[in-house]
C-alpha cells in the first residue's frame, strides 16, 4: 500500500497531466498561425499539428489513467477481504 504522501503525489501528478493535456488542447489553435507563419515549418504544418495534438492526447490519457489506477487500487486496498 502507498504511504499517504505518495499517494497525493499520484494524484496531483495525475491532475496535472490532465490539466496540461487540455490546456495544450485549447493552445493549438491559437499557435498554429504563428508556426505556419515560419517559413522552415509552413511545409510540415500537417504533422505539427499531428504532434501536437498527439502530445495533448498522451498527456490527457496519461493522467487519467494515473488516477483511475489509483483511485481504484485505494478503493479495493481500503476493502475487507472476506475469508
């Protein structure tokens, strides 16, 4: 079982990962004119953006994935188990 303070840990990281996933959502539109404006990068725009919202998705899942593992490991850690 993990100590209480490693705990919050998880979970802080885990809301972080899933606060920055969607922050980079709603930053995407607002950065791609100005990458496309930059003449070395107007050629790649379609797999810049892939990557980016490929990032924001891996972030999102990433940190949800942390805390449904570790709300549901607290959860059947704090069960009795019958014998």
């Amino acid at each position: 079982m993990l100590s209480d303070k490693n705990y919050n840990i998880q979970v802080v990281w885990g809301v972080a990962l899933v606060l920055m996933g969607i922050m980079v959502f709603f930053r995407i539109p607002r950065i791609m004119p100005k990458i496309e404006q930059i003449e070395s990068f107007s050629s790649s725009i379609g797999f810049i953006r892939f990557c980016f919202y490929f990032m924001a998705v891996m972030l999102t899942a990433g940190g949800g994935k942390k805390l449904y593992l570790h709300f549901t490991s607290h959860k059947q850690d704090a069960e009795p188990v019958d014998e």
